[in-house]
C-alpha cells in the first residue's frame, strides 16, 4: 500500500530539489544651498512619541533558539532535525539549509537568469573529521523580479549517519561571484533513540512518512519554521516515535517563547508503520490560537519524561524581520491606536491570542473574505516604503518620509520644486494629501538624501495619523 504524502501549499517555494538518496541539492526559483524650513529635530508627542521600532537581529534570534544563521556575504538560515537510524548506534541527521534568491547574483542566460552557490560542511568529533561534505548548486529562474525574493526561495538537504555524541560542526555558504561567502561553527548533541523517544519535530512544506527505520526520511523542512499571519491556516509539523508497544501517544505544546504559560495542546496517536518500533505522524498547529511572534512546539510521549522543541515564527509578513509579539506590535504603531496597542502588548501571555482574535475579527474591512485586506494593504506599504526610502542603510518605513507613507499611503501629488541639481542642499518636497486637508514638508538639508518633516509638518502629520487609526 502507497504511503501518504502531506503537502501543504507556500508561496515561499517556486521549486523543489529533487532529493535522491543521502544527496540534494536545491534549485532556485521556489533586497551653495537654497533656504527653505527647518526639519524637524525632535518629536512633537501622538504616534512617534511612542515606542520607536527597531530593525530586529533576525539572525542572532534565530542561533539563540538553536538555528543555524548567519549574515555575510551570503546569508542563510539553516536547521538539523534528528531521526533514528536502524540501531541505536546509528542516528540521521538531516540538515537543511535555506536561501532568498536575493542573496545571490543572478545573470542572464539566454531567456533565464542564473546563479549558484558552494556549501560546505565539516563535522569533527574532537580532532578527528567525521564527516566533510561539499556541494556546488546551480540556480535557475525565469523571470528578473524571481532574483529579487527575499523569502526561504532556494533550499539544500542532506542527510548524514552519525554515531549519537557530541560534535562540532562548521557550515559554509558562498555565492557565486562572491569571495568569502558566510560560515557559522557550533556544537551539536547527536541523540540516542531509544524506546519510548521522539524525533525531532520538523515543520515542514512536504513530507512522506517512512515505513521502516532503514530508510531515508522524505521530508522537506522549512528551516525558518515561519508563517504569516493571515495567510497561513496551519503550520504542519512532523514527528516519529521509537518503540515496541501497540500504540504511541504524543502531547503538543505550544508556549511562547521564555514564558510557560500553554497557548494550544493537543494529543495524537502515531500511526505504526510497517517496520519494527517506527510510529509517524503530523500535527496541524493552528495559528489563529497563537497569535503573533516566538513560539516554542514542544513534543513529548504521553507518560514520557524526554520533552522535544522546535521553534516557530508567526510574524506579519515574509518580508518583515520574526521578532518576539511585543516586538511584532511595534509594526502596527500607524495602524492601531496606542492604548489598544498597550492592551495588548501589556496582556499576560495566555490572553494574548485572544486579544489578537478579537483585534482582527473587529479591524477587517470585509468579514466575508479569509484575507483581512486592511492589514495586508497595511504591510504593503511598509514593504514598498522599505524599497522606495531607504537611508542610511535603515529601513524605510521609519524614515520620516516612510513614516507618512505606511500611515497615509500614496499622496494625491508630491511637487519637488527645486530638483535641477539631485545633490543639492536644502532639496524641498511636498506632498498633498487632499482627503485630510494636509500638505507634508520634507527637506534634505544634507544633499544626501536624509528627508526631514518640518516641525509644523511633523505636528500635523501625527494629528492626521491618530484620525485614521482604529480606535
């Protein structure tokens, strides 16, 4: 009898690597001075006299909760998810390692665009090299806005035999066209199942289970183990168990991040499987319970004492940094009216999803439809103000010209009155708003390109914000 295949649609993938044996690789496919006002120097209280945004160090979050992250020259993100061998001498460590096509340089190629990458991985146990793999990877896509994705694009698996201990381990990724790439070294504990243990839980894009411990697992994880808010229903998650009884309960739980309070459970039989001692299953994690931010999916047999973690990120968007809830409320300062924001924000952590239920079931424009329009109309425009205004390497929304952009959205007209000479000091800019009666003053003093509201503009601007907030 044909075993199932799970797969769950994300728009996070174009193309799939083709997976045979101990190999894989990925393919691509599926960022003099003229006078005029002064500019404001300082805030004048209503929207940016509250908490200000900060750009979150997705990469810092993601090692601390036991990814394999790194920025550089080729960033990537990466995870190790552990399976049982045939003995209990032997464990499968299946690596997987994720990257926007971004982070590549692409050129033409007759109608495509091209790119590649060289991965590289060395596991050592003490002084001794266990293991040293290497890969060189060949991206294709069709069209130039795919070499732009910013999203989990391009993923590489392997699958690796080890003996359970502790190693350490060192990860390469280096673009083509680039000379150094980016690596990252850590230690691992490669674990003993035994009876009664559970793998990993692996959330995943596609899984098929498998029927003896002698074969591969067939799974392809989403190392970012994120989904968005508002597209995604569920976050499937894989998981074995290992022994000789006739049944395998498993408990899931889901908490935040460093708090213990349980924002969903559930309880599963695995399904025994064919082969000796090996039971499978999945667990649909449904998002509307947890809300936004850092998760944590714990899994362990019922009566058990060994408990198993993976992370989650919901956040609001495939372009926004993961970052905690409190973190991810930040984002909603020119949507959301600031005590409502402070609600939830101050909510202890088993209300919060249902605070978050409420906020959107109340904010959707139009009930009728599964997509709340307000919100993704909303990060639109944060994803457009980070491409159209950026400075200083910053992100863009938190410009004072982004600023006015996410709250107000486009303007009926900008006028640019003086724009002869680009690096010219003193550059004016207007931009009228006809439906709120407002005209925004922004100056670039510098020649630089650091456009400033004016302090009359700045205090108009907020005024108009608090109006068309949801209360």
């Amino acid at each position: 009898m044909r075993k199932p295949t799970f797969r769950y649609s994300a728009t996070v993938l174009v193309m799939l690597a083709t997976l045979a044996g101990c190999g894989g690789g990925g393919r691509g496919g599926p960022p003099g001075s003229a006078p005029g006002p002064q500019p404001a120097t300082a805030t004048t209280g209503g929207a940016s006299s509250r908490r200000v945004p900060i750009q979150n160090d997705a990469v810092g979050l993601y090692r601390r909760l036991g990814l394999l992250a790194e920025a550089g020259e080729t960033p990537f993100t990466g995870s190790l998810a552990f399976f049982a061998g045939r003995n209990s001498d032997s464990t499968l460590m299946v690596l997987t390692v994720s990257l926007a096509n971004r982070a590549l340089r692409f050129s033409r190629e007759g109608d495509r665009y091209k790119s590649g990458y060289r991965l590289a991985l060395d596991v050592k146990r003490g002084t001794e090299t266990v293991r040293s793999l290497s890969s060189d990877e060949t991206i294709r896509v069709l069209a130039f806005r795919e070499t732009q994705r910013t999203d989990e694009s391009v993923l590489f698996r392997r699958i690796v035999a080890l003996a359970p201990g502790m190693y350490d381990i060192r990860l390469s990724v280096r673009g083509d066209s680039v000379s150094n790439g980016s690596a990252i070294e850590a230690t691992i504990g490669v674990p003993r199942f035994g009876e009664g243990s559970v793998s990993s839980p692996v959330a995943f894009y596609e899984a098929t289970p498998r029927v003896t411990r002698d074969s591969l697992p067939r799974i392809i994880a989403t190392p970012r183990s994120t989904s968005v808010f508002g597209r995604d229903s569920i976050l499937p998650v894989y998981i074995e168990g290992y022994g000789s009884g006739p049944a395998f309960p498993v408990q899931v739980q889901v908490r935040p991040e460093g708090a213990p309070n349980v924002l969903w459970s559930d309880s599963l039989t695995l399904t025994r499987q064919a082969g000796a001692g090996l039971f499978t299953g999945v667990v649909n994690i449904p998002l509307m319970k947890l809300g936004v931010g850092v998760m944590l999916a714990r899994v362990n047999r019922v009566g058990g004492s060994d408990t198993l973690q993976a992370p989650l990120f919901i956040a609001f968007g495939e372009d926004l940094p993961v970052a905690s809830f409190t973190e991810m409320l930040d984002y909603l300062r020119y949507y959301v009216s600031a005590p409502r924001l402070q609600a939830m924000r101050d909510a202890p952590a088993e209300q919060r999803a249902a605070l978050w239920a409420a906020f959107v079931r109340d904010s959707d424009p139009v009930p009728q439809t599964p997509i709340h329009e307000g919100l993704r109309e909303y990060f639109g425009r944060i994803n457009q103000a980070n491409l159209r205004f950026r400075e200083e390497g910053g992100a863009g929304w938190l410009t004072d010209r982004g600023r006015v952009f996410v709250a107000l959205g486009t303007p009926d007209q900008i006028l640019q009155p003086n724009t002869t000479d680009l690096s010219q000091r003193g550059r004016s800019e207007y931009w009228e708003y006809r439906q709120h009666r407002l005209t925004v003053f922004f100056v670039d003093q510098s020649g630089f390109g650091r456009w400033r509201m004016t302090l009359s503009s700045e205090t108009e601007f907020e005024a108009t914000a608090r109006r068309v907030m949801i209360q």
